[in-house]
C-alpha cells in the first residue's frame, strides 16, 4: 500500500500502490470537482515523494500549465501513485 499525507488536514491516507490519486476523494479536504484536469481544485504542491509518483502524463501537463504551477505541483486527479509516501498540501 502507498501513503498520501495531506499537511492540511494533518493525516495519511492508504491507497493501493499504481492508483490514480482520485482515490482520496472523500477520505480528505482536497477537492476534486471535474476530476478531468479542467478545474484546477485538486492541485497541490508535493512536499516530499515526487519520485513515488508516476510522470505527468500529456492530459496533466496540459491541465498544469493552464494553471501557471510550478515544478513541485501536480493535479492529483490526473497523477498515479506508483509506491512508498508522498506528502503534499493545497
């Protein structure tokens, strides 16, 4: 199993290893309004565990520079965890 710990809410959150990460709609305080890239309301900065994560794929680079991010950030509705714990915050 993989770990996402959301610093807002202050707590871990188990998902399977090689999930997509819209696994934690509901179980935390990141939303996840169109769950297509669109919105932007799931994009969070990654703390620690960038290497867990798989590469944006082509849809999230698309939804990610839409939204002027920086190097450290992601749209969780788009991005696989592939292992091990990443730590992220909105």
């Amino acid at each position: 199993m993989a770990e996402v710990e959301v610093k807002n809410d202050g707590k871990t959150i188990e998902v399977a290893d090689n999930s997509l990460l819209t696994e934690l709609d509901g179980k935390c305080s990141i939303l996840f309004a169109c769950k297509a890239g669109a919105c932007g309301s799931c994009k969070v900065k990654v703390l620690e565990g960038m290497k867990n994560l798989e590469e944006p794929s082509e849809e999230e680079k698309a939804g990610l520079a839409t939204f002027g991010t920086g190097d450290n950030e992601r749209l969780l509705c788009l991005c696989k965890i592939k292992s091990g714990k990443v730590v992220v915050e909105y």
